[in-house]
C-alpha cells in the first residue's frame, strides 16, 4: 500500500482541541515540517505532548496550544525554549509537568491499552504536588509499596520524523537514537511520518543494521517525504542543527517585531 501524502493532507486529518504527540527530543530530529503546516493553520486549543523543543515553542508562540504534556522543553545548545518559557511564564498554556520516565510511562500505557501503569518515578517530588490528579497505588505483593499510578496518554495523532521510509510506512532511524517516536506512534489513533527521503524497501539493509528499523508500516498512517524537513532541528547522519537560525529563533522570544519577522521567514 502507498503511504505517500503530503504535510497539507496531514493538516486536513487534523481538528480544533484534538491532542497531538510530536515526536524527537529537544532540539533533535523533530518533525518540523508538519510542525510548521500547523503553524500556519487555523487549528487552534491543541494538547501537545512531546520531549519538548521548537515544536512546542513555536505553537504556543502562535497561541494553538491550550494544554502541554512535558517531560522538559529544550532547544539543546538553549537549555531553556524561550517561547514556550514566555507562556509558560505568562500562563498562556495549561501544563502537565512530568518527570520524562513518567511520560515514557504514559505513553507505553497507551499503547498496551492499559489506564496506568506504576512507577516509582515522581516519588519524594513536586511532581505530586503540582499534578493533584496523579494518584498512588499499593502494590499487591508483600511489600505493599505505594508507587506512582502514571496514567496513560492517549494521542489522536502522532507525528515523526525519520531519516528514510518507504511507500509502505516502514521508517528508519540513522542517528544515535530513536528517542521513543515508536511509543508515540503506539499510543496514537492516526499516525504521521514526514522522512528525508523515500527508499525502495530492500535499500534499508544497506543502510543500517536491523534495530534501526523500529518503526514499522502498521504503526503509520501517512509518509510524507520532507528533505529538511526536521530543520532547524538536528537530523544526523543528514544534517545538524542550525546554531544561527536557532539563535534567531531564540531572540525573537518577548519581542512581537522580531518574532513576526522571523515567523515570516520561517514559516
């Protein structure tokens, strides 16, 4: 089957208030040409939930975001997202701020259809006190050790990024890691894949070894071939992250001239 649709497809599966994980971490391999296709829709009161970079800033610099599910948001090189921190700072945005074992938790409930799953991640924390909803569990063993409940987060949709996919929906990872882009396509109803480049399928073993090939065509819905298409993120062996233009990005924080001219350039 022919996955192949393209960033304004992505867009039309979307809607008002739907809850979207976007996958990468920080500043890397985000999928940040359908990233920025959002930006420039009309959707709006969107709850993302992401190991947080520019995809997060730049939606909540445009005002589409209503609630954020974070394990942090960083740009990297910029340990703190000016954008987002401006929100967040501002209370723009309603958050859930999570310890990112607990995110990874969620996720990986939602895709065993389990509600929760224990942890002991986010004992002894603020991370209680500040999500009154989390609730504790007893083990049923004999230790009977109250652990963390983490609930699993559901996704409408799921967006990555890889380094090469074929028509089918098989994608490929060929820098030092996958992040957890398979535990948010899991947890996802409908699941999005933008990639460098669309390879005959028999090119995979050419590339990389086996375990690189962890995202598999029933985890996908749609492949969009997008060269650049995780910029100005980080998208090694393909290309690294652009310092300038991320700094640019990074100064246009709090300043609505700067921020126009360079969300007018950028989108």
């Amino acid at each position: 089957m022919d996955k192949r649709c393209t960033e304004a497809d992505v867009v039309t599966a979307l809607s008002d208030s739907m809850t979207l994980g976007i996958g990468g971490w920080g500043s890397r391999r985000k999928p940040m040409s359908l990233v920025r296709a959002i930006a420039r829709s009309s959707l709006r009161d969107l709850t993302i939930v992401s190991y947080g970079g520019p995809d997060v800033g730049l939606l909540c610099a445009l005002g589409k975001v209503k609630k954020l599910v974070y394990g942090f948001v960083s740009l990297d090189s910029i340990p703190l997202e000016p954008h987002f921190r401006a929100a967040r700072q501002g209370g723009a945005v309603e958050v859930m701020e999570l310890d990112e074992g607990m995110l990874q938790w969620g996720l990986y409930a939602a895709s065993l259809r389990l509600p929760f799953l224990p942890t002991r991640a986010g004992l002894g924390s603020d991370v209680l006190t500040y999500n009154p909803d989390l609730r504790l569990v007893k083990s049923p063993y004999a230790d009977g050790e109250d652990l963390v409940a983490m609930p699993a987060l559901h996704l409408d949709v799921a967006l990555i990024h890889m380094n090469r996919a074929d028509l089918q929906g098989n994608g490929q990872f060929l820098g030092p890691d996958l992040y957890f882009d398979d535990l948010f396509c899991m947890a996802a109803k409908k699941r999005f894949m933008s990639c460098e480049k669309i390879i005959d399928s028999a090119e995979f073993a050419t590339l990389g070894s086996l375990h690189t090939l962890r995202i598999h065509r029933a985890m996908i819905d749609g492949v969009i071939e997008a060269p650049g298409g995780a910029a100005f993120t980080e998208c090694p062996p393909d290309y690294g992250r652009d310092e300038a233009l991320q700094r640019e990005y990074a100064q246009a924080a709090g300043d609505a001239e700067k921020c126009s001219a360079f969300l007018a350039k950028y989108l």
